[in-house]
C-alpha cells in the first residue's frame, strides 16, 4: 500500500476514535465510530485475497448494522426525553438498544458470531489493530452511558466467557483461538463494568498488553496455525522459551501480569454479593486455560521436525522489530506486584 494513503488510513483510524472519546452529543460519537469503521475496511482488503474480501464484508455489514442500531436508539431517546447527551440515556428501552449495539461492534455474546471469522480472514497486523484499537472507542461509550440493565450485562458478560471458552477449545488456527479469547476476555470486563468501570479499563488495558505481545510473537513466527508453531524453536529460541508465559498470562494463572484483573475482578464480584457469577466465571476461565495449554503444548514440548521446512527457518534473518515484542513481553509477564498500586489508583 502507498504510504501517504497508509498513513492517511492510519489518522482516520485515530481521528475517529479521538472523536469518540472526546464527545458528549450522540451525533458525534456515532461519527467517530463511522470514521474508525471506513478507516480500517482498507486495511482488511489491502492484500486483495479472497478470504480477506470476504471478511472485510463481514465486518462492515456487521458495522453498519451496529451503527445503525446506535443511530436509532439515541434519536428515539432524543425523541422521548428531550436529551441528546451521551450522560442522559436515562430511558430503559434506548438505554438497552445501544448497549446491545455497542456489544455487536465489539463482539460480545450472543453477538459474537462475526469475529471469529473476520480475524480468520486478515493478516495478523489488522487482526492486532482490531482486536485491540477497534474496541476503544466502543468502550468509551459504554463506560459513559452507566447502563442501569444489569441482568442484560450481567448475562452478556457470563455468556461471552463461557462461549469464549467454549468456542476455541477445538480450534486450530491461532486467530480464531485469539478471537475467541478476546470474546471471554471482554466478558470479564463487561461483567464488573457496572460496579467499577476503573477496574473494566484497567482489565481492558491489562489485555491490550498481553494481546500485543501474542499476536507479535505469532507475526515473527509467521505462524497461523498450531502446527506451525512446533518448528519455531529454530527461529527463536528465546521467544519460544517465554510464549509459554504470555499464553498462561492470557489465561489468569499467577505470578503473571493476566492474573491481575481476574484476581481483582473475583473480588469486586464477590463484594457486591455476585458469588454464583463469580463462580461461573472462574470455571470458565479454565476453558480458556485448555487452549492456551495446548499452544504452549505445541511450542515447547513437542519436538521440530527435522525436515526441510523445519530447519530452514533460522537461516532466515527477521525484519521485525525487536523492542515493541520485548516490551511488551516484560510487562505480560512481570507487572503483578504492581496490582496494589492499580488497586489504591482505582480506589482514588
């Protein structure tokens, strides 16, 4: 792609999102979502395959599909409390349609059908952008709008981690397996978001990071799927030595950094007497750890084949940068003892 019109693509897509967070009138965030959806669609097509056309399709209808359920709602709470601001949805009936908007661009259950397979279809460069940028602004609303319907987020919240886990338990290719671990990931934000929208970006924040440093090792792996991890302990050693980390970090098991926000997360459950919830979402987070397993299973424990396409690849250089995989690395992995100061800032 030319780069005046990658960088181009690339300031619509901040500008939109910048929209977004910086509005107080409904017109304007519906907007800025837009902007951000028209940015993107590009980007999904550049490679001009069949399978990226096709999920770029996808995404858009599912887009304007949600748009136009958010552009619906907010004019018929204009029309039925006088208000356009983003603070004042105070009708029940709109108040629940934006939500359920906000969650299909997101993706949460049970409007989640289209992320799996629209990550299918992209390289693993977008699928980073829209596993992580495209949710900002979609957060930013519903963090703003204090959405009073709390059975509606709190059954969304439990289905999206039980399907999320459920969803990539036989899963071999690794976009679909992160597609499906972002769906349980935003159902444990979404079940919190009520009760401490701070803990809910402090989560969203937590799996950006970790997010970052998975698709990243899998891009310098040029790995799509399960068995091509097995040959990347002769393209990166060092690398294939900590995955295993970041994937059980993804998954919540202590001394990571992933084991933060569940952590916090059980507790704010727990205190707002939500114990049966908590429960059902500490099971589910053990289906997630199963196919976090197996990609460390395939990386680390099974022996590279020794053939062609198995020895080939370390004689090959990396264009890739190195400090934005190294950064991120570190702070999947090490950034637990910093939860009471996270804890104390969200108390503040």
């Amino acid at each position: 792609m030319n780069p005046y019109i990658l960088a181009a693509l690339l300031f619509g897509l901040g500008l939109g999102t910048t929209i977004t967070f910086a509005s107080s009138h409904w017109l304007l965030a519906w907007m800025g979502l837009e902007m951000n959806t028209l940015a993107i669609i590009p980007l999904m097509a550049q490679n001009h395959h069949p399978r990226a056309v096709e999920a770029t399709t996808k995404y858009f209808l599912t887009q304007a599909t949600a748009a136009a359920m958010l552009m619906f709602a907010s004019t018929a709470n204009a029309w039925l409390t006088g208000q356009w601001g983003i603070e004042q949805m105070t009708h029940p009936i709109p108040s629940t349609m934006i939500t359920l908007a906000l969650a299909l661009k997101i993706g949460l259950a049970p409007v989640h059908a289209w992320l799996p397979e629209v990550l299918q279809g992209l390289d693993l460069t977008t699928g980073l952008i829209l596993s992580t940028w495209q949710k900002l602004a979609p957060f930013a609303l519903l963090v703003q709008i204090h959405p009073t319907n709390s059975s509606t987020l709190m059954m969304m919240g439990l289905a999206s981690t039980l399907v999320g886990g459920w969803g990539g338990l036989n899963q071999t290719q690794l976009r679909k397996i992160l597609a499906y671990s972002s769906i349980a990931h935003l159902g444990w934000m979404i079940l919190v978001l009520q009760f401490s929208p701070s803990l809910t970006l402090l989560a969203l924040l937590t799996y950006f990071i970790m997010t970052f440093s998975t698709f990243l090792t899998f891009k310098l792996n040029k790995a799509l799927n399960i068995n091509t991890l097995a040959i990347s302990w002769t393209k990166a050693p060092v690398i294939t030595t900590l995955t295993p980390l970041v994937l059980l970090s993804l998954g919540g098991l202590p001394p990571l950094t992933g084991f933060m926000p569940k952590w916090l997360i059980l507790q704010e459950l727990t205190k707002q007497d939500l114990a049966p919830a908590a429960t059902i979402a500490a099971l589910s987070a053990l289906l997630s750890l199963y196919f976090y397993l197996r990609l460390t299973y395939a990386m680390t424990l099974t022996v590279s084949p020794n053939n062609l396409s198995g020895i080939t690849p370390w004689r090959l250089p990396s264009t890739q940068l190195a400090f934005p995989l190294a950064a991120s690395t570190l702070a999947t992995l090490s950034l637990l003892p910093l939860a009471p100061a996270a804890a104390a800032v969200l108390a503040l």
